[in-house]
C-alpha cells in the first residue's frame, strides 16, 4: 500500500508539473504572437555607428526565417533565412551605421548553392568600398569559398584550413539487409536513377559515378575559381596545391598566398579597431545578421502590386505538413490556390528548395501551378536543389532561374518495397496466411515476397509515371519527349550544366527571378511579399509534443546530436519506410559532397 501510494502521488505530481508546462507554453505562444504583432511597428534593436556586421558560418540557413514565440522569455526572437540575408547585406551596402562586415569561418552545414548565393550578395556588397574580414580557427573548403570573397582572410595560429578536393560518400545497405534477411523489391526508370542503389548494389554504380564525377567537377571548378581570384592566382595553381595535399599547415596556406595573416582573435580585433578609428576594442559594436534584420524589419505596406515569393523547401509529401521544412501537397494546393485569386498579386515567384518525394503530390502541386499560370506570371527560383519532384513542379514555369552549383534534374521514377517473410519465418519464426477472393487482394504486402504478375504491375506503374514526367517537362520546355529523355534517365545535373541543356533559363539568385517577374507582369513598382508564415519554433515544440511523447521528443533530440550527419541517413530511411510502395520522385539517395 505504501509503494502503491508512493508512486500515485509521484504520477499526481508528474501531471501537474506536465498541466503547468503545457498551459505554460499556451500562454508564451498567445504574449508570443501579440509580442510579434507589436513588435513589427518599432525597431527592435538599436545600430550602433561605427557597426561590424557578423556573420556566424556555422549557422544553417534556410530559405526563409525562423520565428520564436518564447522571445519575450529572453530567447532569440528570430533566426535569419538566406532570402532575408540577402536583403540585409544589401541595405547594410548603403547604412552609413555599418562599417564592414565580419565572416566567422567554422564548419558550414550549407550546400554550395546557398554558400555560392551569400557569397554572391557580399561581392556586392563589397562594391560598396566597406571592409570585409575573415576570421577562423578551422576554415574548411565551405568556409574557405565564402571567405575568398573577402578583403583579408585570417587563420589561428593552432588552426587548419582545408583544400583537398571534393568526395562523396553513399551508404549501402544491401549486405546489412541480406544478414536481416529482408529482400527489397526495387522498380525505377532511369539508368541514372541511383535512389534504389544502396539497397540493390554494394558500390557505386558506373552511371551513377559519371553522374556524381561531373557534379564534383561543376561544384570545383567554382570554388577554384573563386580561391584563385583572392590569391591572385591561377586555378591550375590550387588545383595542383589540393591534389598535391600541399595544404597542412596555416604557414602553408600563409606561403601560398591563400590566406592574408596567421592571427590570434585579438589581434585581428586590433585591426577591426584601427580600421574603424576606435581606440578600444570595446569601442567595437558587433551586429549579429538577426539583430540587424530586425533593425531594418520592413512594416507591411499596402501596394496593390505584389509579387508573391512562395517558399518550397523540404521533401514533397502526400496531404497535410507534419514536420518543419516538408511540401506537403494540401497545405501547397491551398496556398496557391489563393495567390491565383488575389488580384493584388501580379506574378508569382516559386522558390525551390527540394529533393522531391512523392510523385502523387508533386502532380497535385503541378496542377495548381498550371491553374495559377493561366493567369499570371510563375517564375521558378532555384536553391540548393530542385529534382526530381523538385523539378516537376518547376518545369512548366515561364522562366527558370538556377545557380552555377544547384543540383537539378533527375528526371526519373523509382518504387520500393521490402518483404519481411524471411526474417520474420526464419529469424522470429512467424508465419502469416490470409483468405482473399481476388488475386490482388492483399497487395501491396510486405510479409511476403511478390509474385511475378505483382512485380509487372509496379514496374507498369513506376513506368506511366516515368512518361508522364517526360511530358510534363516536353511542354514546359518546348522540347520534344525524345530530347527529354536524352537528358533524363534520373540524372542529376548542375545548374550550369542544365542550362547548356535547357532543363533552366539562367543563372541567377531569388533577385533576378523576381526582376524577372516584375518584367513579365510589367510592374515598375512593387511590394514583395512572402508565403507561407515562417516557421515557429514554439509551434514546432508543440507539434512534437501532440505527436511524440516528451521522452521520445529528446531522445531524438540526443541521438541527432550524438550522430551528427548520419542523423540523416536514418531519417531518409524511416521518410522512405512510410512511401513503401508508392511511386517516388526523389534525388539519389542522399550523396553529400564536400
């Protein structure tokens, strides 16, 4: 009776702390949102003259800004999007309050279309003549591309720098599933259809190696040239350094020129104060790039001309959102949908970022695009990556605009299924049996191996979606399906090489899809607006605690942090699990380069 007692009371207690935490996150996410409503009509943080601008390139950048409701509990209010970051560099150009900028070079978790577009806007903002300086205590090949763009690159004495080319490296779990005794039931069009690879092989295969071998030599050729122009070299110069592994010390990068000074903090501190005139260090006044985008937050205006930028980040999914950063076909529809009936809105400017996902809500979402195009102007903007269904549901825009290091294309269709019969006979012997009155009754079922009729159907299926690809992109590009299919066959391409092969219009960044836009609907004067809201971490936290309980929210929590990038190999793994079955639209399968 007295245990029974003792761990009542205990359980009375755990639901009173939970009620009190959870009418505590209502009440933060309500002063949250009148905080957020209020504050945009002041300036939420003061600029101090004489302004270094800091930016922190270990910070990950998405496309648009994070929002927080816990800000008035003293957290950071907002976390900057690359959009945002561009449009604060070009007003810090001409803010008499900012002197220079500040890059604080650290291992970066951006792709090189975001790192090639933000070091795009500090070129510009350098025609400005205002400084900018590099410093970093392990400056990789990331860091180093952004930090070319600088006046002076500084490294640490005790600190390493990287120039060493580019790998990449894919998982397979062929073997591993073999010893598990689970057989995948792979169907895909396109030889370079590489998304099924690591479940069917145990290596790279040869299609699928020309096609990462020519994103290495876009993606590096880029970078040399950028290293070259800071060192007032040549690229065959680095590229002999790199492939030589000359690079191992900072008095080699110092030696040849790659870097401008081996400093400690404070004396590269010293040089920020000599440049700006000030005869302390503490006479420096840091801006981080959030705390100056508030300062510069534009109130909402009331202009009839807009051009609406709708963000797409993440995988494509069927029906509603049910994770941050995810195109999930209703809640898209939706917004479209109401950017095509409000007349205030004059062109559209789709920004994708995404390695596609379900083929179903790609089409969904393309349809609603082909809606919207009959009556306005739909440009497409192209981040980090657009394939696949990324690339489906950009095809029949008006215009396409990449950048150099996009990834794009991989027009191709693949379905999995993975037969457990075998393992759970062999290794938990357990058997299944059912009664059916049709032949197909049961299918898809993945506690048995499919049988030969069952393996034609999907290979039909994956097929017809195949072709309706290559139609959808014939017509949006005016292209016949047979030079499609020339260019598809689920290969990537970057966005440099797309152009060449007309999958994209133009290199360019968000900017220029938008003048585009602007052109095409013949405005000279304009508002831009953004869609959908931006993500709310508080909103977030919520949405993991209805869908998870609080043990399983951080445990996820600690694992992603214990594991680092391979975080994300076990989550494609479970986003793959859900779609078992059906017809996908997805990059190969998560090739990282770097």
């Amino acid at each position: 009776m007295k245990q029974f007692l003792k761990m009542f009371f205990a359980s009375f207690f755990a639901m009173i702390v939970a009620g009190v935490v959870v009418t505590g996150l209502i009440i933060a996410m309500i002063v949250g949102s009148i905080s957020k409503a209020t504050s945009s009509k002041k300036e939420l943080t003061n600029v101090k003259n004489n302004s270094v601008l800091v930016i922190d390139m270990s910070d990950k950048y998405h496309e648009q800004r994070e929002e927080s409701s816990f800000s008035f509990l003293g957290s950071e209010s907002s976390s900057v999007g690359l959009y945002e970051m561009t449009r604060c560099l070009s007003a810090a150009a001409n803010d008499s309050k900012i002197s220079g900028v500040l890059l604080k070079l650290a291992p970066s978790p951006n792709s090189w279309a975001t790192l090639q577009q933000l070091r795009l806007a500090l070129t510009q903002f350098k025609q400005s003549g205002k400084f900018i300086y590099a410093y970093g205590e392990s400056i990789t090949q990331g860091a180093f591309y952004i930090a070319s763009v600088a006046d002076s690159i500084f490294l640490n004495p005790a600190g390493d720098i990287e120039l060493k080319g580019l790998s990449s490296q894919v998982y397979f779990y062929k073997n591993a599933l073999a010893k598990l005794e689970v057989e995948p039931e792979i169907f895909y069009a396109g030889k370079f259809k590489s998304a099924t690879e690591p479940f069917r092989a145990d290596k790279i295969s040869e299609p699928n190696r020309v096609q990462i071998a020519a994103l290495q030599s876009g993606i590096w050729s880029e970078f040399l040239t950028a290293i070259a122009q800071h060192s007032h070299s040549d690229t065959s110069t680095i590229n002999a350094l790199a492939r030589a592994g000359s690079i191992q010390f900072p008095i080699d990068a110092l030696n040849n020129k790659l870097i401008d000074g081996v400093r400690y903090w404070d004396e590269v501190e010293s040089i920020i104060q000599h440049k700006l005139g000030v005869s302390n260090a503490k006479d420096i006044s840091y801006t981080s790039m959030d705390d100056y985008s508030n300062s510069n937050a534009i109130t909402n205006k009331t202009k009839d001309q807009r051009i609406a930028v709708l963000f797409a980040e993440g995988d494509i999914a069927d029906g509603t959102q049910s994770k941050d950063y995810e195109i999930a076909s209703e809640d898209m529809a939706k917004t479209i949908v109401k950017l095509r009936e409000n007349d205030k809105i004059k062109a559209v400017v789709l920004r994708i970022n995404s390695p596609g996902g379900s083929a179903r809500a790609s089409e969904i979402i393309l349809r609603e695009l082909q809606l919207l195009r009959k009556k306005k102007p739909l440009i497409v903007s192209m981040g980090d990556v657009a394939a696949s269904g990324g690339y489906y549901i950009a095809c029949q825009a008006d215009s396409i605009f990449a950048m150099p290091n996009t990834i794009t294309g991989s027009i191709g269709v693949f379905s999995m299924m993975f037969s457990t019969e075998k393992l759970m006979s062999n290794k938990l012997g357990i058997t299944s049996d059912q009664v059916k009155n049709a032949p197909f009754a049961d299918f898809p079922n993945g506690s048995r191996i499919m049988n030969a009729d069952e393996a034609k159907m999907m290979q039909r299926g994956v097929d017809t979606i195949y072709s309706v690809f290559k139609r959808r992109v014939a017509v949006g590009r005016r292209i016949s399906e047979t030079d499609v299919d020339s260019i598809a066959q689920g290969r990537v391409w970057t966005g440099r090489d797309a152009m060449r092969i007309g999958l994209v219009d133009g290199m360019g960044n968000l900017d220029r899809a938008i003048h585009s836009a602007a052109t095409l609907a013949k405005l000279s004067d304009y508002q831009v607006t953004t869609y959908p809201e931006p993500v709310d971490k508080m909103k977030t936290i919520m949405k993991m605690i209805k869908s998870n309980s609080s043990a399983s929210v951080a445990v996820s929590k600690a694992i992603q942090e214990e594991i680092g990038m391979g975080y994300d190999e076990i989550i494609r793994l479970q986003n793959l699990k859900k779609m078992n079955g059906r017809a996908l639209m997805l990059l190969p399968f998560n090739v990282s380069t770097k």
